[in-house]
C-alpha cells in the first residue's frame, strides 16, 4: 500500500519529466516514438473497450465504465513513459529532474510558516 502511495504522490511530477523529455531536443527522435507507440496502444485498447465493452477484469473502482479504460493507460502507457526516461541520457534526465525538484521547492515555500 506505501508503495502505491509513493507511486501517487510521484506521478504529477513524472509525467512532467516525460514531457519535458518528449520536447527537449537533445533526446533524439528514435526514443521519442517509445510513448508515442506505448500511448497509440494504450488509445486502441481504450477504444476497443468502448466498441466492445466486456468486462477484462472485475472493477475494482466504482466507477461504471470509466475504470476498465483507466487500467490500459495505467498498465501499458506509464511504463511506456518509464521506458522512455530511462532510455533517455541520463545527464538530461537529471538535469530535468533537478529543475522540476526546484519548482517544486520554490511552490512550497508559500506554505511553510
């Protein structure tokens, strides 16, 4: 359960690394189709659940026909992302890690009193 939690609170920041990959022009082309592939994926399987909408596995969120599609996204499109982070180059992965750590930083000092 703390691992799922971590997971969570991780994700926002996450997928802004990976946009900021995507669109950093040091990454070089051939790595950008790995989320652009692992996403088309994740959309037809979600498409296909709603031309034929059966029931994959049990629901396990209350919430009707939404929770089914989630599931794709989540099982084949994040680790799609995860891949790609970590066939990017490190140093700009860092690099970006680093300044969305600071912005992060720079958010929270309004709250603290």
């Amino acid at each position: 359960m703390l691992k799922l939690l971590r997971f969570i609170y991780h994700l926002p920041n996450f997928l802004k690394l990976a946009w900021r990959l995507f669109w950093d022009q040091r990454i070089p082309v051939y790595l950008k189709f790995i989320p652009l592939i692992f996403g088309v994926i994740s959309v037809v399987f979600f498409v296909l659940y709603y031309i034929m909408p059966v029931d994959f596995w049990p629901d396990f969120l209350p919430l009707g026909r939404l929770d089914d599609p989630i599931v794709p996204v989540l099982i084949i499109f994040i680790p799609g992302l995860y891949l790609f982070t970590k066939a990017c180059p490190r140093e700009i992965v860092l690099e970006h890690a680093e300044r969305i750590d600071e912005e992060r930083r720079s958010r929270r000092i309004f709250f603290r009193f």
